[in-house]
C-alpha cells in the first residue's frame, strides 16, 4: 500500500512567498506628455504670461544710413496669455484590519502610493491626448488616406506605396516657414510606430544597404533619420471596462503622428509648442505640481493615502506643430 503519511499538507503550509509578487505597474517612460510640453513649475494656480507677436522678429527693417542721420526705428507687440491649473485627486483607505493581516512581502503604502501614482500619470496622458492629440488642434495637418491622396491628404504608412520620410519632411519644413524653427520632437502612437518599423524606406536608409544580418530599427535611428531630437512613442495604455467587467486594454495614443517642437529648456522669450504649467505653490506639492498625503480615518479606521495632481497643459503655439491624422490604418 502507497505510504500516505504525513501528506503534503501535513509538512507545509503555503505562504506567500517573500522574493517575488506580481503586479503590472506601468514604465514611466510609457507616458510623454510631460516631455512634449516640457514643465514649468509655477506659484499660483493661475496667472499670466507674456507673448511676442512672431512676426515682428521675422521682418527685414534694417535700412541703408546716410552720414549724420538716424538709424531706422522698428517696434516689436507684446501681449499676455494665461493659464490655470485644475487640481485632480484620487485617494486608497488602507483599514487597520487588513494592515494587521498583511503577509510579509506586502509592503502596503509603498503598493498604495505606486497604485495612486500611476493612476496620475494616466489622468495626465488622457488629458494631452485627448486635447492636443487629435485633429484641429494644430495649425498645419494632413490626414492620412488608403489611396489617391491629394491637397493636404498623404498614403497611410502601412500602405506599401506610402512615402513617411518626405511626409515628415514637407511636415517639418511646413513649420520651418512658419515659425523659423523646424520640430525637435516626433511624437507617434504605437500603431504608427509600429508600421515605421516595417516600412521598406526607412528599413532601407537605415541599414544601408546591407545584404547580410536583419536591420534593426530603433527609436535613435528613427530620431536621426527624421532629424529629431527625440521621437517618442505613446506607449501608456489605459483600461476603459467598469470594475468586475472584463478588461478592455487600449494605448491613450492614436493612430497619429505629431511634429512638435519643444523648448529643450524654458524659460523667458523660449518658444515652445506648449507647457504643462504645474503648481508647486499647492502645499507640499513637487516640481510636478504632485503632492501625495497620508493621514487618519478613525472613522473608518483606515489609513488614507491621498495623491493630488495639479496642472494645466497650455498649447502656446499651435504654429509650432504639425500634425498627421491616421497615419496608419
């Protein structure tokens, strides 16, 4: 007879083990908005700023000088523009009785405030996604087309015929003649990131030629090739099913592309596609206009962890973007 005694159960209790838990905390780097609209930390939460009027600084005033006379004389407007930074919140209570029955790997605030954290970062995505991401948003856009593109319409990337590397070019020196500064940023959905990847043209300029070995296509050779500083891609996804339904996953970007030029530091008289102004004036908040706070519920007695964004993501020059709508199917 097979020996039964003791049995599995009998000489070990399961327990969480103390080296590994599993979650699916999001990269940091999967968000952008913050690196399209570069930051600017700000003491109040609304205020105003100055503008130049473009156009003045683009003329050709200078004049010949004959001796003994005045030089020519030239102006230049300012005005203002403003912002105001909307304050977002979202707390988690951790209650005394769970905290007490906590095993040992749980380490429950830290959980609490990565959990609150990336919460944040999708809230502030979404909202330069669904603001400055999207058609009518920018002053120069073309819309992407399976076929016969014409005007201001081009050949989706996915399409074998299509042309990204002279699209993106037209695009950029579109704002070039416009502004006097050409896009230092190239910001794409996956999808489109995707079908750059594949894209004979680009697979071609980058790999130069080679007959052995697979070319490998990376967001550095991308950024080169399109003469960006950066190309960064909208990585960051979000699920939109209701709590206890089934999950829908879906990227916060589109399937869009955006040429955008960003102040690689702001400051005064620095153009820029936009600011994400943040209000480090709110008590205790960070360069990110975020502040995270713990404090007692003896009413429930719990622990709240509470984390409070506050920030306005401002468009200041819608010149200074050049957008393609479905730039893949």
């Amino acid at each position: 007879m097979p020996y039964q005694q003791p049995s599995r159960s009998d000489v070990h209790v399961d327990r969480p083990l103390t080296n590994i838990s599993l979650a699916f905390m999001q990269n940091a780097d999967n968000f952008i908005a913050d690196r399209v609209f570069p930051v600017v930390p700000v003491a109040k939460q609304s205020d105003k700023y100055f503008t130049y009027d473009r156009g003045m600084f683009n003329r050709d005033e200078m004049k010949l000088r004959a001796p003994g006379t005045e030089s020519a004389g030239a102006t230049y407007k300012l005005s203002t523009d403003s912002y105001s930074a909307d304050v977002w919140a979202l707390h988690h209570d951790i209650a005394d009785q769970v905290r007490a029955n906590a095993d040992t790997p749980l380490q429950l605030d830290r959980e609490t405030t990565e959990f609150l954290t990336v919460k944040a970062l999708i809230r502030k995505e979404k909202a330069w996604a669904a603001t400055h991401f999207v058609t009518g948003a920018w002053t120069t856009e073309r819309a992407g087309v399976a076929s016969g593109p014409i005007s201001t319409q081009f050949l989706r990337w996915d399409v074998a015929a299509s042309t990204p590397i002279e699209n993106v070019r037209g695009g950029a020196s579109a704002m070039a003649v416009l502004t006097g500064f050409r896009p230092n940023v190239m910001v794409i959905g996956r999808n489109v990131y995707d079908a750059l990847l594949d894209h004979p043209d680009i697979v071609g300029r980058i790999d130069r030629g080679q007959t052995a070995g697979t070319a490998i296509v990376m967001r550095q050779n991308l950024a080169a090739l399109f003469e960006m500083s950066e190309v960064l891609v909208m990585d960051a996804i979000e699920n939109t099913a209701n709590e206890g339904a089934t999950n829908v996953h879906a990227f916060v970007g589109g399937k869009h592309a955006l040429l955008a030029y960003a102040a690689p530091s702001p400051g005064l008289m620095v153009p820029s596609a936009g600011y994400t102004f943040s209000w480090t004036g709110f008590l205790g908040a960070g360069a990110l206009g975020t502040r995270i706070k713990r404090f007692r519920k003896e009413e429930l007695e719990a622990d709240r962890l509470e984390i409070e964004m506050s920030f306005s993501q401002k468009k200041v020059a819608a010149d200074l973007g050049s957008f393609f709508l479905n730039a893949v199917s």
